[in-house]
C-alpha cells in the first residue's frame, strides 16, 4: 500500500531531461525549416530530422539524376 503512494507522489516529481534521439527519420514539414548547414531548401530532395541537445535538426539528401529527370516528365 505504501509504494502506491510512493508511485503517486513521484507523478509530481520533476520530470528528467529530455533524451536525445540522434537517429535521422524522415519528415515532411507544413513550413520551411532551416537547414543545420544553412543551405535552403530545394523542391525535391527527403527532409530528414533527429532531435538533438534539445532542439530539432534538419539536414535534406541531395537530388539525385533519377529524381531530376522523374520531374522533367
């Protein structure tokens, strides 16, 4: 019975910092983004995102021939 108000009372606890997920999963953002190397965005080319050190980070793979030539038509 104790360790149920144990369990209770440790919901109002401070919470630990959030872990950082460094694993890059693809995104599909509403708005623009900015880039980590500062370079803008192109029309095709996948978002990728990870949070890291407590902010969102956002790097995009580059076009490739397949994917301009896929535009072209």
């Amino acid at each position: 019975m104790t360790q149920d108000y144990l369990a209770f009372f440790g919901l109002f606890a401070p919470r630990a910092a959030a872990t950082d997920v460094t694993v890059w999963h693809k995104h599909n953002p509403i708005l623009p983004v900015r880039l980590t190397d500062g370079t803008s965005l192109n029309p095709s080319g996948q978002i990728w995102r990870r949070f890291h050190l407590g902010e969102w980070e956002y790097k995009q793979d580059p076009e490739t021939l397949d994917d301009y030539e896929a535009r072209q038509f």
